[in-house]
C-alpha cells in the first residue's frame, strides 16, 4: 500500500508539471507577443513568481479540493488513480495540441466524474461543487469586464500623451502584472494538487485524525507546477500570444491585471490570509465531520499542520 500512496504522489506531482506546461500561457503570452520579454527570460520570470507564491498565500483551495467537493470517507487511492489519470491525459493532449484550457477544472471534473462512478452523486458536496462551477462562467466574464475597464480608463488618462514614451514605461509595466498574474496562478493551480495528495494521505491513514496540508506537500507542489511553467507549452503560448489577437505593452498589462484580479477576488481569496488555528479539540471535532463542505473562516484544514498556523511553522 505504501508503495501504490508513493506512486500516486508522484503522479499527481506530475499533473501539477502540466499543470505548469499548459497554463504557463496563460502568464507569459501577452509579455512574449509584445516582446517585452524573449520566451526564455519570460517562463524563467513565470515559474519564479509560481514558486513564490509559496510563501505568500495559505491552503484554503487545497481545503476545498481535498474537502469540499467529494466525501473524504469514499475516496480511496484506486478513485484518486482514475481522478489523477483522466486529469492527466486530457491535460497532456491539449497541451500537445496547442489549445489552452482550465488544468483546474479538468481536475476538479475528473474528480467528481470518479466519486460518482465510485459511490454515486450521494459522495458529492453540493456547496463546494455549485461555488465551483458558479466561478467556472464568472471568472471569465470578470475578466473581461475588468480588462475592458482597464484599457479604457488607461486610454483616457493617457489620451494627450505621445505614443513612444507610453509604450515604454508599459513594456516595464508588464513585467510588474505578469509577475503578479504568474503569483495568482500560483497560489491557485499548485493547491489542487495540494488537495488530492492530502486527501490522498488522510484517506489512507497518513495524517492521523485531522485533514490538513503537510508542508512538504505545499513545497513539493509549488515546485512541481514552477518546473513545469520553466519547462513551457509552446504551442499553447503561441495560440494565446500569437493567433488571438494582436497586443501592445499596454494591451498586455490590462488583460493581466485583469485576469490576476479576478483569481485573488474568488471567494476564497480572503481566506487565503494566514489565520489563527483554534484549539486541537475543535480540530478534533472538525476532524470527526468530514463530509462538510469547509467554512471560509479560520479552520484546522487551513493550515499547514495540525495544531500550527502556517506562520508560526515558517519562523
């Protein structure tokens, strides 16, 4: 059994590589197209930034993956299999096809698509699954309505000024909103990974009583997903770069303010905030339930182990 818990982790850490490879478009495509940076310089400033988001955001996502959309007492490590494997193939030929899509959710369907083969949609928690799939036609319409207000308001407040000057100080300016797209993107994709191995480990006795994230967990994954953003899926940033649409300086930084904005304002973004852990007798008590969707506040699942938060376990 041990040894099936080990090949699993190591293939969800390999999901979480094209994780990296397929949405690496998503943060260097409009610095690329716009010849800020050369496609080289600019995975190697994506994949920083993925990894830095290690030390910034919490585990509320990897909470809601491990947690919140299937019932921890029906995952088994041959569900996880089925998950992971489907994940990964459909991941893998659209990466090789060149055709962006959301690694995020084929995991989280291909999740659901297990659990109800495995139990039935009983296994399902609805609240945790509608605010996923509510967020699924939201996010992008948020995006485009921020990148729309963006670029309109950056044209009228730049309207007297000339054309050369404005384009240089946005070929700076993007290097500033992929950073923080590439930090957003981060801190979301890498949990849900997160989340599968720590169901993974819980399921299987690994963690004792009590759900939560461990810390080599959280670096594994963040490594996993900066590795494969270094590594680049070119012919998916050449779609998006290149045959969507043509971009200036100023086109780039507005759709990547934009689409960072609308991941760090999803509804678990505030509880991605360090908060303090209560006691282990409500973690116990919150242990003995988990077929609960988890709460936006502070909760033992949130943190990077049980009885710790995770800033005190980083001093």
């Amino acid at each position: 059994m041990l040894a099936f818990v080990i090949f699993l982790v190591a293939l969800a850490l390999l999901f979480d590589f094209l994780n990296g490879m397929n949405d690496a478009a998503n943060s260097i495509a409009t610095v690329v197209s716009t010849r800020v940076l050369s496609p080289r310089l600019a995975v190697v400033w994506a994949a920083f930034f993925n990894f830095a988001a290690v030390f910034l955001f919490g585990v509320h996502v990897a909470t809601t993956i491990g947690k919140g959309i299937v019932d921890t007492r029906v995952v088994t490590p041959t569900m996880l299999l089925a998950t992971l494997v489907g994940a990964i193939v459909w991941t893998y030929l659209c990466t090789r096809v060149g055709l962006p899509i959301s690694v995020s959710h084929a995991l989280v369907g291909a999740l659901v698509g297990a659990g109800v083969a495995k139990a039935g949609p009983s296994a399902l928690i609805v609240p945790g699954l509608v605010k996923i799939v509510i967020f699924i036609v939201l996010a992008p319409l948020i995006g485009m309505a921020l990148g729309a207000a963006l670029i309109i308001t950056v044209m009228w407040v730049c309207r007297r000024a000339a054309p050369g000057p404005i384009d240089r100080w946005f070929r700076r300016l993007q290097l500033v909103s992929a950073a923080l797209y590439s930090l957003g993107h981060g801190a979301n994709d890498a949990q849900k990974t997160m989340g599968i191995i720590a169901v993974l480990l819980y399921s299987t006795g690994h963690l004792g009583e009590s759900f939560y994230v461990p810390v080599w967990v959280v670096f594994a994954c963040y490594t996993a997903i900066a590795l494969g953003t270094l590594a680049g899926g070119w012919k998916v940033i050449e779609t998006l770069g290149m045959r969507m649409t043509k971009l200036r300086p100023v086109d780039g930084f507005c759709a990547e303010i934009a689409a960072a904005s609308s991941i760090l304002m999803s509804p678990s973004a505030a509880s991605r905030c360090r908060r303090p852990t209560p006691s282990p007798a409500a973690s116990s008590a919150s242990a003995r339930r988990p077929s609960s969707a988890p709460s936006a506040g502070a909760s033992p699942t949130a943190s990077f182990g049980p009885g710790s938060s995770p800033s005190r376990r980083r001093r």
